[in-house]
C-alpha cells in the first residue's frame, strides 16, 4: 500500500542540516540529485526539507506544486509532506509553494535563482545529466531578488525589451540583456549563467553577453543567435511590468477557530488584529488569515490525531470556500513549532520557559539574558548578538557634544547641564567613540513632545548639516521623548532628566509649574532616567521611587517594590535635580503635606511590578526599491549581509527598533521614501506596533555593531574591499560596464573574446592551440604545489596561463582579475583549482 511505501523512504530520510529535495514521481518520492536542486519541472511536484544550521536545527517542509501537474500528484504530496511531518515528530513548519508564487523563504534556498522546465518527469524520467551538452533552450529570466528562469518557446517572438533571456546551447550560454533591464538584473542572469554552467556543465562552457540596445556589437554571439532563431523579422514586444511584490504587511488579519465535531468541516471567526497569543487553546486547530495573502494553519498540542492530519487538506478547503486563488500561499505549524512570520501578527509573543518578572530568562541560544548587570562591553563584542538586542555599541564612555535648536539654529549646550532636556526643545546629541581604531559617530536627535513644528523640521534640517560635516559616517537615531534607547541612558551616566515642558534656554524663565512630580526608574549609572510625570497622586507606582518637589519641600518617596539600588540611584538624583534636605517618605507613611502637594490622595498603580516580557521576535529584512519604477517593499528572507544590495535602501526590523540602510548607490528618492515607509510599515503592522518605535538610518560602510549584530558573521571589511573595484558604478538601463564579483569583468572585452572562441568551442577545438614560451596549460597548473614545475611559484599560479586560458577559466580579463579584492581573487582561483 502506499502508506507501507512512504513508511519505508521516510525510514531512509535524515535530519542532517542542509537541503534535500525529492519528485513525486509514478505516486513515489524520488529524491532529485543535488546537482539539480533548484531545477523544477512544471508537470510534478516536489517535496523539499530544509533543516536549518543554527543550534535550534528548526525544520521546514515546503511541497511545491508545478503549474500543470496532476490532482492526483498533488495529493500524493500532500500525503507525504503530512507523514515525512509526523515522521520528524510534528515540530518542522509545512509551506503549499505554488510555481510562480513562492514564498520568500522557499526563494531563500536558491541563491542563483529557481529554472522551470518545461514538460514533467514523465517515463523516461532523468533529471539534470551532468556535462551534457545536446542542448537547446531559452530562459526568460525575472527577479533582481529572487530569480526566477522559466523555460520558453526558443524563438524570438519569446523575447522582449525589459528581461533579460538566456539561449542555453549545452556547450555555450549566451546571454542576452534587453535594452531596459537594470545593472541588478544583469548581474543576477550573469550568476545563474555561470551556476548552470559549474553545476550542469562540469565547469565546461562558455558564457556570452550580447547588450540587447547594442547588438552590433556583438557580431559572432549574434550569428550564434540568428543560426538557431533564425532572422528576426518585425519589432520586439515591449517590456512586461514586474509582478507586484505582495506586500505582506495586510493589516486585515483574521483568526478563525476550525472542528469537525459534527463530522463536517466548521469554521468560526474568533478575532481580527491585533490578535493575542491566549486566544489561541492548546486542544484546537486555528487558521489566520492576512487578507487573503496567505493562509497559516496552527495545530495546538492536544488536538485530535484526525484534526492535526488534516490541517494541510483544510486549508486548501478554506481557501477553495472563500474563493482565493488557488496559488495563495500555506502554512501549516504546531505549537511551540510556530514561524517567526506567525509570531509577528501577534502584539506579543511569549516563548515557553520564560518567566515572569525582572528582566528575561534565558535558555541559551534563544536571548542571552542582560541582567541589571554592568555592562561588559567585552562581552558585545565577544557575542554581536547581545549588542544588537540590547542595543549598546560600547561602553558609553565615548565622547558626547550637545546642542539645542535655538531659532532655527545650533547653540552649544554648556556640559554642567548634560543629561536635562526640556520637552519644549530640540537636541542633536554626537556621541564619539573609536572602534578597531578608527572614530565611530552616533547622532541622536531628541525631539521634545511641545516643540514647535519648525524647531522639529529645523532639528532635522540640522543633523543632515552635521551628518555631511563627518561624511556621512554617522548613525542616526531619533529618539521619542520618553523612550530613550538603552545607550542613550548608559551615556548621560545616571543624569538623565527628562522635563515634560518648558525649555533649557539661558535667560528664559520658565512658567511656575508648582509642585513637580519625577518618576525615577534605574539601578545603576548606566540604566537610570528620572522622568517629569503630571504632578498627581495617580502618577505614582508601587515599584518605583519617586521625587515630588515644592517651593518648600523636597520629598523622596520609596515605593514598597523598589530595592535598595533603586533607593541609591533616587537619591543620586534628587541631589541633581535640588540642593535642598530631602524628606524620605515611605510608602504607606505619607505626610499630610506630601498628599495636599498632590491635591489629594487618589488610587495609583500598586500591582507588583511584572516586568514586560519583550518577546523574541526575529528580525525581518526588507528590500526598499524603486528600480522597477514604482517604489516597493520586498522581504528578504533568511537573510545574510551579501543580502544587503548597495543599490538600494534596505529595512531591518528587529521588534524593538527600526534601521534604514542606506547602500552606497541608493537614490534620493529610495532615501527619503523609505523613511516614510518606515513610519507608515509601523503604522499598518498587523500587530499593532507602538508608533514611537525607534527609527535609526545607517550608511553602508558605517554599521554600528547594534546593526550588525543581527547579521550571522558580518565582514567589517566586506565593502572596503570591494571599493578599489569598478562594482559601484550605477548603470542606468542599457549597456555600459560593469563587472560582477566573480562574474565577466569589462563585458564588452568579454564578449569580443568570447564571440571568436565561441563558435571554435562549438566544435569542440581546444580553445589554446598556440602557447607562447613558458606558458602551461591549465590542466598542467591545476596540481599539488610539489608536483609544478620547478621554479613555479604555486601563489601565483594564475600568471602562467595565457590569456585565453586566463580569461576561460576566470571569467574575466587579466586586469579586471587584477582590480578585484584579494579576497575575491583567491575565491576565483580556488574555484578554478589553482590555490
């Protein structure tokens, strides 16, 4: 039976990390040889694991469904994906992958992007036969992102004038760009010409590049082309607009309650967003639903056997009755197993195993926990991390200049008074501090909730001023009155006053306010603010210290929750704030006088303090672009620091702050559009984020380690190196040079040397026949160091080729092999076996 079938290849199937992916092939999964991951044909469906590498090994199974394969197939994969689920124990998270709408993270598996074949695996099923050459076929190529190659008619009425097409001959690839595509998508098609070419072809084929505006340029590729499409006779179609990147952030969310008690399928509304974690019980099945775009099945611990199996089946069925498309996306997810997309609908999130009250537990692996503990800045670098999730680039011991707008312009704030911002003004605060030797700059701009709205715009105006004054180098963060970031505290050492109005200006007299109330919360220097709460007895809170000031008195009042370095840090900074005695004044043993100052005594916050569980959301990047030529948010998932594309704005969320990074290239219209969006992602986030969310504007090149910190193994030197190259030239959309990390150098020296050899390779002569005195072939090169020639030096292997061979075995000329980063060339030479 086919259940024993399944039994006996999930029985084979391991959990090691990595991807593995099988066809569904005669009702049977067959696993497809690595050498043809990311090749998929549009008459099957394909089950793919992927087990993550991170200690957690968190698992996903996505089922891909090709655009014509059979019911019947489908069901077959659905059936495996349910068993090879319960074979790994239920925890992996299950994605329906549709060809064509594919799911960021399924995207994230294929670097070099996903091939559609034409046809299915049908009888004489073989899927990529490695070195075979007898080939021919077009690849209409879209995605700057995320690649996607779909086989098509070979003949031009195939082509248009916006993508970019591959003509794939088994012995060479040429690569046509047409005269609208971008410097990102030819570079993208580049990267997939040369992974087909490595991992189809052995390393044995030839790559062309024909620039569609300036074809006379390229005569022989063209002759190649015209043999095999024969003349092109009238116009080229006009160029097909990029799908729409589904904005996933639909702020309409719905969470439905899914039984069968009855014997049929029953589906109730529970809520719509912002949704809560408790309206979720263990012994249920749910679906969410946001707005159509995709459907998330979650499986509670205790449902029933027959409810769990089927989530996959009813969510295909839910989709069907509410008329969705039939290539909306799935998720189906156990409890404790959720995704971290899951996670983000929800306005808070608590793991199991954290505890309530102070701080956070951790379980390693999860969030290292930060107790009230001193800062050891060693540690942040030790684990980046740490830095990124308490956000401390050092340990505030740096260099800080203030100054305040003052008509519009910037006045130098005398340093007795550093730490004390007045809510009727502006600040820009620079904070100085070195770094591997070199300087480092924060910029933070505080803006005070009764500024006017020219001194905001002037505040603004002021740090782009100082920004240009440093090149660029700062990060910028602004800062909300009142949710100062942790750093920003840790600078002002225990100083920090925050005055709800008024201002600081010398020489103005600020209105007489009376009795002031300040809510001091810290347990050390580097943790402490006082804030300037409404002076009223309901201000106050059981778990803090607070100091009431009068023209007569001064009282310290201690809550019955705060401890003793709570009481010291109080104290710290009542003497700031008054030379006077202070009155201490216990909970529960108020004077009269303290009560009347307040205008009576009312009900106030006496719950012990349960500190608030920040929840470990991931973080999620996005890609913001407008060279599609409307302006666009995509998500990046999975993502690494070569994700960070210099021609664009990128947006990372980490739940607890937002940073915009500006790429090198970005334009002025990505800049300030991102911004914007920012602010309105906030504003619509499903989960109901709170708006003052910090916002913090990085330059490439300048990443704080708050930044980087969430990035796996970021390279400081990544893009220094790669500044001595010709990379950064922005090319507009026709021809012009550029040269791929890797890839061709100059492309038009490229493509002359290639058309000659092209059509020689064609017929499969030795591309080399002539060698000059002391040059060797490259097999002759491609040996351990003890085997060359004697009087070889094994570095520099590469200078004995020539240039032919050179420029076959790398891609490029000698002198674009030259410009590129030491790093890149000695990855070239181990990919060519001559390191």
């Amino acid at each position: 039976s086919r259940m024993t079938e399944a039994q006996d290849v999930l029985k084979n199937i391991q959990r090691k990390p990595g991807l593995q992916i099988w066809t569904i092939s005669k009702m049977k999964m067959v696993p497809v040889p690595e050498q043809a991951h990311g090749n998929f044909f549009e008459g099957d469906c394909y089950i793919i694991l992927n087990v993550s590498n991170s200690t957690s090994q968190s698992t996903d199974i996505h089922y891909w469904i090709g655009n014509t394969s059979s019911q019947d197939e489908q069901g077959a994969a659905a059936i495996y994906v349910t068993q090879l689920d319960k074979y790994l124990g239920g925890s992996p998270v299950q994605y329906r992958e549709v060809q064509g709408c594919e799911s960021a993270k399924f995207k994230s598996y294929f670097k070099n992007g996903l091939i559609y074949k034409k046809g299915g695996a049908g009888s004489g099923f073989t899927h990529v036969e490695t070195n075979t050459f007898n080939i021919q076929r077009l690849l209409h190529v879209k995605g700057t992102k995320h690649v996607t190659a779909r086989e098509v008619e070979v003949s031009w009425s195939s082509f248009n004038l916006g993508d970019i097409f591959l003509l794939d001959l088994g012995k060479a690839v040429i690569q046509w760009n047409g005269p609208q595509s971008n410097r990102q998508e030819k570079l993208k098609a580049v990267l997939l010409a040369q992974d087909i070419r490595d991992r189809e072809r052995g390393g044995r084929a030839q790559i062309g590049v024909i620039e569609g505006g300036q074809e006379e340029a390229s005569p022989e590729l063209m002759k190649l082309m015209i043999s095999v499409l024969g003349q092109r006779t009238g116009h080229l179609k006009e160029s097909i607009p990029d799908d729409k990147p589904d904005q996933n952030q639909t702020s309409i969310i719905k969470l439905y309650h899914v039984s069968d008690a009855s014997g049929q399928l029953l589906v109730q509304e529970v809520a719509t967003s912002p949704l809560t974690q408790d309206l979720l019980s263990s012994s249920d099945c749910y679906i969410l639903d946001q707005g159509g775009s995709s459907v998330m099945v979650w499986k509670g611990k205790a449902a029933s056997d027959e409810e769990r199996s089927s989530a996959l089946s009813r969510a295909v069925g839910f989709i069907k009755a509410k008329n969705y498309p039939s290539n909306t996306k799935v998720e189906v997810m156990s409890e404790g197993g959720e995704s971290a997309m899951f996670k983000h609908l929800f306005k808070s999130w608590k793991e199991k195993g954290q505890t309530q009250g102070l701080g956070r537990t951790h379980s390693v692996g999860k969030i290292a926990k930060v107790d009230q503990v001193k800062f050891d800045v060693m540690e942040l670098h030790a684990q980046p991390k740490l830095a990124a999730q308490e956000r401390m680039v050092d340990d505030a011991s740096g260099h800080i200049q203030v100054w305040r707008i003052e008509n519009l312009e910037l006045k130098e704030v005398n340093p007795s008074t550093f730490g004390q911002f007045y809510g009727g003004d502006c600040y820009l605060v620079l904070y100085t501090y070195n770094r591997a030797n070199k300087q480092q700059y924060i910029l933070y701009m505080w803006q005070g909730r009764h500024a006017t709205q020219d001194e905001v715009t002037a505040c603004a105006y002021q740090a782009v001023n100082l920004d240009n004054k440093y090149n660029g180098a700062p990060t910028q963060v602004r800062v909300v009155m009142g949710k100062e970031p942790r750093h920003f505290l840790a600078i002002f050492k225990g100083r920090l006053i925050i005055f709800e109005g008024g201002t600081g200006r010398p020489g103005v007299v600020n209105p007489d306010p009376g009795a002031r109330l300040f809510q001091v919360r810290g347990t050390h220097e580097m943790n402490t603010k006082a804030t300037e709460v409404p002076g009223r007895a309901s201000s106050l809170n059981t778990n803090d210290v607070f100091l009431l000031k009068t023209h007569q008195n001064v009282f310290l009042w201690y809550g019955k929750g705060c401890s003793g370095d709570e009481r010291e840090m109080g104290k710290a900074v009542a003497d700031l704030l008054s030379e006077q005695d202070k009155q201490i004044v216990m909970e529960g043993q108020e004077p009269a006088a303290f009560w009347v100052a307040l205008g009576g005594k009312a009900p106030y916050a006496t719950d012990k303090r349960l500190e608030k569980e920040v929840a470990p959301h991931e973080p999620r990047l996005f890609e913001c672009s407008n060279q599609t030529g409307r302006f666009l948010m995509t998500e990046v998932a999975d993502f690494t620091q070569d994700d960070l594309d210099e021609d664009d704005v990128m947006l990372l969320d980490t739940w607890e702050e937002i940073f915009l990074w500006i790429g090198n290239s970005a334009n002025q219209y990505e800049t300030q559009e991102s911004y914007n969006s920012a602010v309105e992602y906030l504003k619509t986030h499903p989960a109901g984020r709170d708006p003052g969310t910090p916002i913090t504007t990085v330059k490439q090149g300048h990443e704080p380690p708050t930044f980087t910190g969430w990035f796996n193994a970021w390279d400081a030197h990544k893009w220094s190196n790669l500044n001595n190259t010709s990379l950064n030239k922005k090319t507009g959309g026709g021809g012009g040079s550029y040269s791929a990390p890797g890839g061709p150098g100059n492309i038009k020296s490229h493509n002359q040397r290639m058309s000659s050899s092209i059509s020689n390779a064609y017929v499969d002569q030795s591309l080399s026949r002539a060698k000059p005195s002391g040059m060797l072939h490259s097999e002759q090169l491609v040996k351990t160091p003890n085997q060359l020639p004697q009087g070889l030096d094994p570095e520099k292997r590469e200078e004995y080729l020539t240039d032919a061979e050179f420029e076959n075995l790398f891609g490029c000329t000698r002198n674009n092999f030259q410009r590129l980063p030491k790093w890149r060339q000695n990855d070239l030479k181990k990919k060519a076996g001559l390191f």
